[in-house]
C-alpha cells in the first residue's frame, strides 16, 4: 500500500489524530505539569473502561445499529460484580460470571434489533430505561459496602491493579482490531454496515452478525464493569451514568460512519483518548471545566457533519463515474 493510498483510507482517523496532538501541544505550553506520570497514569486508569466499551459500540456501530443501554447494563454488572465478591465466589468464576451477565443483556438487545426487527435506538432506549429501574428496585439504591480485601484491585495492590486494567484494555483492544481486518467474521460487520442486503446475497446471515455485535458489546461492558469496580472499596448502585454517551462519541469522532460500514478501532482509541484528555487538560490549563462537555459536544457535532458531508460527495463522485 503506498503512501497517498494509506493517507485516503485513514483520513479520518490522521485528522483526529492530529486534532489530539494539538491539543497535547497547547497543553504542554500552557500547562507542562499535565504530563506528570502520575496524572498520565490516572488518564490511561480512567479511560481503560471506556475504551474496552467504546470497542464493543465499534463493532455495533459498523453494522449500522446502536446501543445506548450500555451505561445501564454497565451499573448492572458492577453491583452483580459487588455482590458476587462478597458472597465469597473465586476470582475466576466472578470474572466469567459477570462477563456472561454482561452478555446475557447484550442478547436480550441483540434479540431485539436483529431478530424483531425493532429499531436499535428505540430498543436500547427502552432497554436502558428497564435496566436502570430495575437495579433502582433491586438495590433500593444502597451501595456495597464490605468488600473482601482480595477484591479491589483483584489482590494485587493499587500499582500492579492499574496496570492490569489498562492492559485488560489494550488486549481488548488490539484483539478486535485484529480480528476486524483478519479474519473473516471480522469482515461481515463490515459487510453488514455497508449493506445488508448485498451481505445476504453473498451469504452473510446479518441477523446473525448484528446479534452477535450486541452480544460481544454486553459481554465488553461486563468486563469494563469489573475492571472499574475492583478499583474502589465501596460498589454504588448508580454508576455507568453517561457512559453511552463518551462510547458512542469517541466511536464518531474517531471516525466510524454512524450509518455503518466504515471505522476502525483505532480511530476508536484515539477518540476515548481525545475526549478523555480535554476535562483534565481544561483543569491544568485553568479553565472552567463546566466547557468539557460543550467542547466534546463540538466536536462530535462536527464529525458528525464531516461524515454526512463526505458520504455525499463520495455519492455524487459514484454517480459522476456512472454516468
């Protein structure tokens, strides 16, 4: 692949990639001491879930559906995580445990949008509602509390926990990324995104690849759940609030078309570490951190228009060619 050719088929993802190196510029002119390793390693920590949630949106997005119940089936698995540590089950089985949950709801949403045909907004819609009130119920809104000690941070102390969450991530990551471009399932989200119809024609059962995208999105957002449970001492029965909305846009803005069929999860990790960085960049920098989500909210605003504005000339390039 020579160089333009690279350049066209990653534009997107070089343009927010260059957005976010000159955001790291100003800050490192405004406010050096943002760089601290510390406050690097708390960015990489508290970004971690999100990517692992963001790759699975990816995948949900690439088919042309989305899931906004993810910050529900989020809370869900953290408080099922808190109870199961406190009933004494092994790590292992905790660990599956809670990832099954995750998937089990990303099922019931999968259910829902390729198999009924429902319309993925309005399934996930009402999804998030019931999940929500559902724990609400259950948990009467008490927090865990309690927790065994072999719990937070799975035994291993605060520096080694951080690490392990934030390679749990990149694993997740580079695993999805490889599997998207390597292999053949990995290729039907595409396919399915970019038309469904066509996909079927050449033997692609796109009911089944959707329901499997919401099936590995619940099953990524159980692990997300665990990984940012086992940092703290105490489990709260509200978390999860707004992380649909930091997947889907660092999903956008790093460049998959929300109609489907086209991103990568790169750009994927490059808008989790876009829209991650702006709140705390604002803070050093000494600005009114109340801007973070105007200014996330521009940017996604402008993706988005991006995105519509380059479909449609690349419809009317296609229609030139053909007539």
């Amino acid at each position: 692949m020579n160089r333009h050719s690279f350049i066209s088929r990653n534009k997107r993802e070089l343009s927010v990639a260059l957005s976010y190196l000159v955001l790291l510029v100003l800050v490192a002119l405004l406010a050096p001491t943002f760089f601290h390793p510390a406050n690097l390693r708390d960015l990489a920590v508290n970004n971690a879930s999100v990517l692992i949630v963001a790759c699975g949106m990816t995948l949900v997005i690439l088919t042309g559906e989305i899931d906004i119940s993810v910050g529900s089936q989020f809370a869900i698995c953290t408080y099922a995580a808190g109870l199961l540590a406190k009933s004494g089950l092994p790590l292992v089985v905790l660990i599956l445990t809670v990832v099954l949950i995750g998937a089990v709801m990303g099922a019931v949403g999968g259910l829902l949008v390729a198999r009924l045909g429902i319309p993925s907004i309005v399934a996930t819609l009402a999804l998030m509602v019931i999940w929500r009130d559902a724990l609400r119920w259950g948990s009467e809104g008490a927090w865990i509390q309690g927790l065994p000690q072999n719990f937070q941070w799975f035994g291993l102390g605060q520096t080694y926990g951080e690490v392990l969450v934030v390679v749990a991530a990149l694993i997740v990551f580079a695993a999805i990324a490889w599997s998207l471009h390597r292999l053949g399932a990995g290729r039907f989200f595409y396919a399915v995104g970019s038309d469904a119809e066509a996909a079927r024609l050449a033997g692609i059962d796109s009911q089944f690849v959707k329901h499997n995208a919401f099936v590995i999105m619940g099953a990524l957002t159980g692990l997300a759940a665990l990984l940012n449970a086992i940092r703290f001492s105490i489990v709260p029965g509200n978390a999860g609030i707004g992380l649909e909305l930091k997947a889907i846009a660092a999903v956008v803005v790093g460049g998959t078309a929300i109609t489907g069929g086209r991103g990568t999860v790169t750009g994927t990790l490059i808008g989790v570490a876009l829209l991650g960085t702006i709140g705390p960049a604002l803070t050093f920098v000494g600005i009114n951190s109340f801007w973070e989500k105007a200014i996330q909210g521009t940017i996604i605003l402008a993706a988005v228009v991006s995105d519509v504005l380059m479909t449609r000339l690349s419809t009317r390039r296609q229609y030139r060619l053909a007539n």
